[in-house]
C-alpha cells in the first residue's frame, strides 16, 4: 500500500495525518514532510499514525530526527492514535520513553510540551 499525508492546522498545532505504510520507499517522503512541517516554525507538531498499517526501521528513523529537528527548533513533537503494531515497533526499539505518545489527536493538542 501506497503512504498518503495530509497536514492540518488546529489549536495553534500543525498535525500530520499518515495512512498506508511507512517503510524504505516512502520514508523520504514524510521526512521531507516534517522538515517543511518544522521550518514553517508551528507551536507543536504532532504526527497522526492512527491509520499506518505497516512501519519498517526506516519508518521508525524518520520519527526520531524529525523529533530531533523539532526540539533543535525548540517544537514540542508528538505521535497520536499509535495503533498497535507499531506501537510495538517503538517499544521493541525501546523508543516509547523517548516519543510523547497520545491516545488521539485531542490528547496531544492538549498535553504536548
């Protein structure tokens, strides 16, 4: 399955929604995508996977630096609506106590810092 993305604004938050899969072929794609996401300076970013259906390493890497290139810009970066497989991706990698993980897009709006 191909990745899709559509980015919306929300409570002073740009949110990234991702559907399909997020593996070597499409990564490139959401990396440029949390690049552009950061340079246009948004309070937080939060990254919507509630509708990813497979995530690879390459997957996982992107998250990382684009977390990374969000607190270099001091953006507070979160993930929302994590299923579970990749939820445990992140946890297998021992990422979910670096990533603010939410339950939904409201819980991130509402507790990323």
């Amino acid at each position: 399955m191909n990745m899709e993305m559509v980015i919306r604004k929300k409570e002073q938050a740009s949110i990234l929604k991702v559907t399909g899969d997020v593996n070597i072929r499409t990564a490139p794609r959401l990396h440029d995508q949390t690049r552009k996401m950061t340079s246009a300076a948004p309070k937080r970013i939060i990254v919507d996977l509630s509708d990813v259906e497979y995530m690879d390493s390459s997957g996982v890497g992107v998250l990382v630096t684009s977390m990374k290139h969000a607190n270099q810009a001091n953006i507070p970066f979160g993930l929302a609506s994590v299923n579970d497989r990749v939820h445990s991706i992140l946890k297998l990698t021992r990422l979910t106590s670096i990533f603010q993980i939410f339950p939904d897009v409201p819980s991130a709006i509402e507790g990323l810092n």
